[in-house]
C-alpha cells in the first residue's frame, strides 16, 4: 500500500549578535539559555536516534549570525563559565531546601544540577565546545539537512536597496560553505517574508528614494543556487493569516486590534492550492524558479501555541517563573491562565507521561490530514512542520523530548515517511510555476509587527545606511582600495555595521516589548558606529593622493568596533557595488 505522504520537520535556529553587547538581562544570556536548553539538547537527541540506527531527517537552520556565534571562542569559554554557575546555582538551591526540610524542591534542585552537568559534558568532552561542527557530522552522516537565512536575519521586502538582499544572501550562502562544507539547498527567508518583482515604493512617508523596479526575492535565491524556501499558508491559499508570535506576546494582540481598526483586515481571496504540494515561485520570467514548502495550518497551532497547544499542559515546566539569584525553574505551567503567584510545584514524572500521547496525537493528526489530501487528490502529499528551534527546550522545556518521540513514531509507521525538504524536492520535482503576493509569518501575514508607529525611526537609519555604502563605494574603486589597505578595512566593517542594523529582531524587540530598551540601544549604537566609520572613509577618500592613513583616534575607533563585531570574515565588498542582474534585465 502506497504511503499516506511525508513530514518535514523543520526547524528555524537564530539569534541576533549578542556577542560584546551585553550579558543579562539582555545579551550573551540569550545565547547561554539557547544553547543549553535547545542546542546541546538537539544534537545529543539526534545522536541518540542515530546511535540506533535511526535518521531523523530534520530540516534545521542556522542562521549565519547565530553560527558565527557559536564558532566565536568567546562563546565557548562563557558558555561553560554559564553551565558552571548553573551548577553551582543548583548545589545552593539544593542547600536551601534542605535546611528548609522539602524534599520535592532539593530533589527538583538534584536534578538540574544533573542536567547541567550533563549538558557541560556533553558540550566540552563529546563535541569538543563545537557546536556547529556538530550539527556538521549529524548532516555528513545523513541525520539532518542544515539550510541557511538571510545573513542577519534582515526583513527582506522592507529593505530599501536590491544591494542589500543580494549581501544577506551572498554572505549567507558563504557564511555556510566555511562552516558545513557544502553550499545550502534551502533557505528560510528572515521572519518568512516574501516579497515578488513589482515597482517598489519606501513605505515611510517623506522617504526621499523615487518608485523603482525591484527584483523578486526569488531571483537573488535562485541566483545563487537555492533551491526551495518556506512561506505560510496564507500566501499561497490565501484566506486569514495565522499568526505565530501572538500567543506568546500579549501586546500583539493589542498592536494588531489597532492595525485592524485603522486599516481593516487583508483582503486574500482564497485559491485551491494545497500546502500538501510543491510549487515553483517566479514572479518574473528571469532564472530559475524557486520551490516553496508550505507550513501546514492544521498541525502549526498544536505546537506554537502556549495556550491551546502542547506547551500550555499544566504539567510542563513554566517558562516564567524562576527563583533567583540562580534562575533555574521550579514550577509548572498549572494553567496558561495562572499568575505567577499559583504556579505549582513541577513534577517531573508527571510531564513525562503527557509527552507519549501528545506524540501520538501529533502523529495521528499528520496522518489525517495527508489522508484527507489523498482522498481529494490521488496523490500523497508532504506536510510541512515548521517551527522555531528555539521552542524546544527553550520556551518548552519537554519539547525536545516530544519531537523525539514524534520522530520515532513517524519512521515506525509504515503509512508515513520523514524526509528533509531538499531530500523530498530532489524526488518531487513541481510540475506547477504560481506568483506569490508579498507577505511574511507574523500576525495579520504582513509587515506590521516589524514596520509600525513604534519602528518607523529604526527603518530610516537601515534605509540611510543602505544608500551610503554604495555611493561610497562607487568612489572607493578596487584600485583604491588596493591602494589603501585602511580604506578598505574600514568600509569592511561599515559593511558589518549595516548588516547588523538590519536585523529584523530589533524591531520585533521593540513591539513586543521583549526588550525594547536593548534593541533601541542596539540600533543606535550600529547607527552610530556605521556614521564613524562612514565619516573616517569619506576622509580618507578625500585625502590628496588617496593614501592616507588614520589618525591614532580613527585606529582606536576603527579597532575597538572590529574587536566588537568580528562576524563575517568573509565578507566581499562587491555585493554592494551592484545587483549582479539588474531587475530591468530580461
């Protein structure tokens, strides 16, 4: 009997540079939390399956930022002073419970301080504190397919120059060769916002650039070998966007009710085009066109959401409350709806029993749904399950271990098979090329969480710095900058600085009140630190001769943000001189 279809899992890893720019609240604790909670956990789970002879076949992407971080030596040493600390954390919690006489508190404290043992072990003996060579070996040995984004995470469609998509994904797909050995077949768009050809218009009123022709962001993909991206359902069906962040930021909620009274709901009208199938994507007849795999609305809602999915059970881990001066968590979730104040003691026997039949359920709701597209088309199918990496292990505790037990049930059924998405495109090639309207993943399936009365400001520095790095290259030609050496290092890290500037987390940052103090912060000083250097090559470019050098202030400036933000050290010049195909080209 033929099979019902496939799953793909995919997971999307990413996050800002944290690196030199803070610790706690916000800062290089992002990525300590990230890695021991989700990371660690992911590769010791895949090397479990592997270990019995399994393949997982996960789809995950690391995003380029997060690799450089993860690869940076500074982020090996203090990841391990981290786990260290949580140990030690976990031995005064032990302590204190004892003397206070309960018993379930000491024991919960045993077995952090357990876990974090392990994770240290793990990290410094097993994988040698080299996490993205992990992830590389569980890729060598068939486990999983490492996919890429954009360079740092920059929103695509609001960018202002087709320059700057162009370096997000040149520096990308660079970026990933030097980690993984191999260039990527997939990509997930930053935020999964898409944007096609047409005649673009700066959505910030007075903004003095003149409507253009833009290439579709299919066309920089294509052009440099990618093969296949994601996009929500809504832009190839159509009808109402599901947002995915709502449930875990309650002033989304109240940004998009504003949005909505303002401007009225988007008006999709619906197609009859299946998430269940592949398509191509060319949005003008130029190049290769791209496939796209669609996230599955009928499976997305039981793991994303904290209030009616898998994560809201009562009996996991509470993300929230934690006891400090340590941090490590004590409680469990009780009730979505329950302050802090009555949170219950977490049970860890408890949350494990409810991992088995919500890995059923979701195994089970697979195969309905790809029965469901059997029956209407004939055809198998392949449901897409894309996620944050993030929420497994991090803002869900148990997640890791679900997804292992999903994936162990999907090998073991005979009515379904689990394949990476390059591995399912090379079998199924689309036979159907469609035009996508614009749109991304966040709520309402437009821009506004990113562009709003709230980010407007950060969008006219991104789009500034955008039209001066080109127009000082256009003078900065390669004669010169062989010429000079100082010129060059200089527009290097400018090119940097922008790169960090466009990272999409700041304006997410800022609307949801995350952490909306360190991502004004952090757009500033990227600003800041991009005009520095932006004034030291307009000198320079000046000088008679064309050879100067720095003045000892310019070296102390220009050394201390190199030592700051030393990402990318691949970086190349020419993606910002020109689009390498122009969109008027045929």
């Amino acid at each position: 009997m033929a099979k019902l279809g496939a799953l793909a899992f995919v997971l999307h890893s990413h996050l800002p540079y944290v690196i030199a720019h803070g610790r706690w609240p916000h800062g290089t604790d992002w990525l300590n939390e990230a890695a021991a909670e989700t990371y660690v956990p992911l590769v010791r789970m895949l090397d479990r399956l592997l270990a019995e002879g399994r393949r997982p076949r996960l789809t995950i992407d690391l995003s380029p930022v997060l690799t450089e971080m993860l690869a940076d030596d500074s982020f090996k040493a203090e990841f391990v002073d981290y786990l260290s600390q949580k140990i030690e954390a976990a031995r005064r919690d032990q302590a204190e419970f004892g003397r206070l006489g309960d018993t379930g508190m000491r024991r919960l404290a045993a077995d952090w301080e357990a876990w974090y043992v392990a994770t240290r072990a793990a990290f410094t003996d097993t994988y040698g504190r080299d996490l993205p060579g992990a992830f590389r070996r569980l890729e060598e040995r068939g486990a999983i397919e490492i996919i890429t984004c954009g360079a740092t995470h920059g929103y695509f469609p609001l960018l202002c120059r087709d320059t700057s998509i162009q370096a997000q994904v040149k520096q990308a797909v660079s970026a990933h060769r030097r980690h993984f050995g191999r260039s990527p077949k997939g990509i997930w768009l930053p935020e999964c916002a898409y944007r096609p050809s047409y005649r673009w218009q700066s959505p910030l009123p007075g903004d003095p650039d003149e409507p253009r022709e833009r290439k579709g962001v299919e066309e920089f993909l294509s052009e440099n070998g990618i093969e296949y991206f994601i996009v929500d359902a809504h832009l190839l069906k159509g009808g109402r966007a599901i947002g995915v962040y709502v449930d875990r930021f309650e002033l989304l909620e109240r940004l998009w009710s504003r949005y909505i009274a303002e401007r009225g709901e988007p008006d999709r009208p619906e197609t009859p085009r299946s998430p269940y199938e592949l398509y191509y994507v060319a949005s003008r007849r130029v190049g290769a066109p791209v496939a796209i795999f669609t996230r599955d609305p009928q499976t997305a809602l039981q793991v994303w959401s904290g209030q009616h999915g898998y994560p809201g059970d009562g009996r996991y881990l509470d993300f929230h409350k934690k006891r400090f001066p340590g941090g490590l968590r004590y409680w469990r979730v009780t009730d979505a709806q329950a302050d802090l104040a009555d949170k219950q003691p977490y049970e860890p026997e408890a949350a494990k029993s409810r991992i088995g039949p919500q890995a059923d359920h979701f195994r089970d709701l697979v195969k309905s749904t790809l029965a469901g597209h059997r029956e209407a088309t004939g055809r198998p199918g392949i449901l897409t399950a894309p996620f944050d990496a993030e929420l497994f292990g991090h803002w869900w505790f148990e997640g890791p271990a679900w997804l292992e037990a999903v994936l162990r049930r999907v090998e073991d059924d005979p009515d379904l098979e689990l394949t990476t998405c390059g591995e399912y495109l090379e079998a199924h090639r689309p036979t159907e090329v469609i035009a996508l309207p614009e749109g991304s993943w966040g709520e309402g399936g437009h821009h506004f969480i990113w562009l709003n009365q709230d980010t407007a400001w950060t969008w006219k520095h991104v789009y500034a710095a955008e039209r001066e790095l080109p127009a000082l290259l256009a003078e900065a030609t390669p004669a010169r900058l062989a010429a000079n050496p100082a010129l060059e290092r200089v527009l290097e890290q400018a090119a940097r600085e922008l790169l960090l500037l466009q990272a999409s987390d700041w304006q997410f940052l800022i609307s949801t009140l995350a952490a909306r103090d360190y991502a004004e912060m952090r757009v500033v000083r990227h600003t800041e630190d991009f005009q520095r250097l932006a004034a030291i090559a307009r000198r320079l470019l000046a000088a008679d001769g064309g050879q100067p050098g720095l003045t000892p202030e310019e070296e102390t400036a220009l050394t201390t943000i190199e030592a700051r933000d030393r990402l990318f050290p691949d970086l190349d010049l020419t993606w910002w001189r020109q689009v390498e195909y122009p969109a008027g080209q045929p």
